[in-house]
C-alpha cells in the first residue's frame, strides 16, 4: 500500500481523521504554502488562503474521488482558493502597467521571508509582466515542478497549449534576464 493510499485510508476512518489530518499538514503544508505565495504575493494573504485551502480538504476529504492523487487535488484546491481570493480583492481587475509590476516586486523585495538577489527580483518582475494565466503555468511548472499532467488537471488546459505557454514563457524571461 502507497503511503497515499494510507493516509487516505487514515483521514477517511473517524476515529484517526485528526492525526491523520496532522500527517497531511506536515506533509503538504509548505509545498502548498510556496504553490499560494506565488499566486497571492505575501506571506499574510498566503498564510489566510492556506488555512482556507486545509479547510477546504479537511470538510470534502471524504468527496475525494481518487481521480488525480491526493497531492494534484490538494493543489487544486489551493489553486482555486488562491484564485477565488485574487477575485474577492480585486474587484476592479487591474491592468498589468510598468508601476503595477513595480509595486508588486517591492511588495516582495519588502518582505522578510523573501531573500533573494537582484536576478530573482528580475525574474520576478518579468513573470508579473505576463498574463494570470501564463503567469500560473510558469509558476506551477517551474517553480513547483509539477508535471504538465498534473498542471493540466489542475487548469483544466491542455497539455500542448501549457507547453506552448511554458515555453513561450521561458524564451520571453531569458530575453530579458540579463538586459
């Protein structure tokens, strides 16, 4: 038996659902936390949604249809509530201007968990120049590692159109980088 499989097996009987629940938080809480942070920039609204995302898991653990593996459904309710939350507090929408772009990148070189250089502050600046969604692809495939399939089941897109985006993505940041 997978240890998905018996963490499932776990969360889905009454009587061990809490410690199993600890188990998940342990296992998954960071990877989810980065796969947020990246989607709603800083680490309080990162933090709010992340609670949102467990919650979520923890009420429709029983829902689970083992469809995809625990770990891409987790990641697409993280996805959902990270994008349900940009929805809430961005009513207005916005328009991807040079001072918008400028103001999230020193939103992150502010904050006190971020520590990178000035390539990754670039790198940074150059994904918030995309749009949402190749801005989400990037992240997913690069920054979280996840496969196209998994990206896929996630975004509901196709896996040709991600790489399409992905790539796309890649030759746009190294014409960049180093201008």
């Amino acid at each position: 038996m997978s240890k998905e499989t018996e963490l499932l097996c776990k969360l889905r009987n009454p009587a061990l659902k809490d410690y199993a629940f600890n188990e998940l938080l342990d296992t998954y809480q960071e990877r989810l936390y980065w796969h947020i942070r990246k989607i709603v920039i800083t680490h309080e609204n990162a933090s709010d949604v992340l609670q949102n995302t467990f919650i979520r898991v923890y009420k429709n653990i029983q829902n689970f249809q083992e469809k995809s593996s625990l770990h891409t459904w987790m990641f697409r309710i993280a996805y959902n509530e990270s994008i349900r939350y940009l929805e809430k507090n961005n009513k207005k929408g916005y328009e991807i201007s040079e001072e918008f772009i400028e103001e999230k990148v020193q939103i992150l070189s502010e904050d006190a968990y971020f520590n990178g250089d000035e390539i990754q502050l670039k790198l940074h600046k150059i994904i918030e120049s995309f749009s949402e969604k190749q801005k989400r692809v990037f992240q997913m495939k690069y920054f979280d590692e996840l496969s196209f399939k998994e990206i896929s089941e996630l975004t509901k897109v196709s896996e040709s159109t991600l790489k399409s985006m992905y790539y796309s993505s890649v030759k746009i940041i190294e014409e960049k980088i180093f201008l």
